[in-house]
C-alpha cells in the first residue's frame, strides 16, 4: 500500500523525462494520473481493489479509447511506484475495421479551411495547417520547421526517442520563406509567438476551432491531429505503401499507421455492391 504525494508526481516526471518521452506525452501522462488522484478522494493509498474500482469507473464515463489509454499511463505509473501488483489489464476491445466518417476531414474541407483562414488575416494559423497536413508532422514537432530548414528543404525531426527526415514540398517553401521575408525570421523556428516564444498548442488549437466555425466545417473535424490523419490517408491512397508511410509518421508500429489508413463504412458498402453477388 503505497501514499501519493505531489514529490511523487515530480519524480516521476523526471522518470519520464530521463526516458526520454516526449513533453506532450510526459503531460499526457500526469493528467491521467491526476484523474486517478482526484478518483481517490483524500486517501491517496494505492490498493488492486481500488484500481479495478477506478477502471470500471473509467468504462462508466469514458470511451474505451480513452480507457485504455488512460489505464497504461496509470501502470507504467504503478511500474515506477513498485506496485505491479496492483496493475490491471486494459478493456478488451474488438478490432476496429471501419474508420468513423463524423471525425474525417475531406480534402475539399482542408482547403476551405486554408482558404478562410487567409481571408480571416490568421496567416500564421493557415501555414501552420498546411505544414502540418503536407508533411503530416506532430503539432508538438512544428519547432523543427526552422528557417534553416525550409532553405534546404528537409528537417530532422526527434519524437518519442526516435529521429526522422522531414521533407517540405517546393510549394510549402515558398510560401513559408515569404512569410518570414514578411515577418522578419531570418533564423530559428518559423512559428513562434510576436515575443519569438514557441506557440501554446491550446492557441493553435483554439484558432483553428474558431477558423472551422467561420467556415461552416463541423467542430468534431477540426484539430491538428486530424490534419496529420489527412495527409495519411491521401498518401496511402495515392502510394498504398504502409511501411514507408509508417516512416513519414515516425511510427514505430505499423498497425498504428494501419489505423489512419481505415477504409470508411460508406466506401466499404461500395466495395462490397461492385462484387455483384446477389443475382
């Protein structure tokens, strides 16, 4: 049994951070244990009854995503405290075939994303979505789209312990090295706020909704992380080169990159009606 305190949380940020877990991660992680303090109430002693109550409390008020998600960062957690013991399995769940329609950005709503987003006078929000969606990078790894980098035209990218080539499209240059003529970036990172500090993601985030609700696209689609799904659903379908996809993306497990290449439930009807088997 085992008592929690804010010198615990602090270590184990350190933990993370030693292993080198990216600070996006390292956050996400701390916010689930959090919720997991909160769950606890005052008592703050960890027990295996109390993580399986907190794990049915999870499926009650999350989806089974999410769940899962947070029931991992919780064990690495329990791993670190020394309380393996106390470890529960995640939700299992049946493999998804299909890919949701409701969250799916069409290349027709990107653009018209863009489009308002210039109209608007938010030219730094507008280059930031078409870096993100032509390269398919992370919004935490914008910080490697540097002056320097759009010169030469690549950039090496560090997430997550691993390290990768990030190539930018002639077009994309151009438009980013006029934007720093524009801005007065002569070195550095492109996107940084008027005082040259990195961007809040929560600001970026809270841009694009606003672009999004001035274009009549629906909220649920728009988010940076949507952005990179786009450019790898246009990629598998233009190449259909998963593994080679799953290098873009920097992913170390293929049947992540499998996730974001999901046929929708509508073109799978299509499919399924041109195999013409009913007589």
């Amino acid at each position: 049994m085992t008592e929690i305190g804010e010198e615990t949380l602090k270590r184990y940020r350190g933990y993370l951070a030693d292993r080198e877990k990216c600070i996006a991660t390292i956050d996400k992680y701390l916010r689930d244990i959090r919720t997991f303090l909160q769950w606890m109430g005052e008592n703050r002693s960890i027990t295996k009854e109390k993580v399986i109550a907190y794990k049915a409390w999870l499926q009650e008020h999350y989806k089974t995503s999410s769940a899962n998600s947070m029931l991992v960062a919780l064990n690495g957690f329990l791993d670190f405290m020394g309380e393996t013991q106390s470890r529960v399995k995640t939700v299992k769940v049946q493999k998804q075939m299909f890919r949701s329609t409701e969250k799916e950005m069409s290349r027709a709503e990107y653009k018209k994303l863009i489009e308002k987003a210039y109209r608007m006078g938010r030219e730094q929000t507008a280059l930031i979505m078409e870096t993100i969606g032509a390269t398919g990078i992370r919004i935490s790894e914008l910080k490697y789209i540097t002056v320097a980098a759009v010169k030469s035209g690549k950039t090496e990218v560090s997430c997550k312990g691993k390290k990768r080539q990030v190539y930018l499209v002639k077009e994309l240059r151009e438009k980013l090295l006029k934007y720093c003529r524009k801005k007065g970036i002569r070195k550095g990172s492109v996107f940084v706020s008027r005082f040259g500090n990195p961007l809040d993601r929560s600001n970026i985030w809270s841009q694009m909704k606003a672009i999004g609700a001035a274009a009549g696209i629906c909220p649920d689609k728009v988010f940076p992380h949507n952005l990179r799904h786009l450019f790898a659903r246009v990629f598998w379908e233009k190449w259909k080169d998963l593994f080679y996809l799953a290098d873009i993306l920097g992913h170390s497990n293929v049947n992540t990159t499998r996730i974001y290449t999901m046929t929708t439930v509508k073109n799978h009807g299509r499919r399924m009606q041109v195999l013409g088997l009913v007589t």
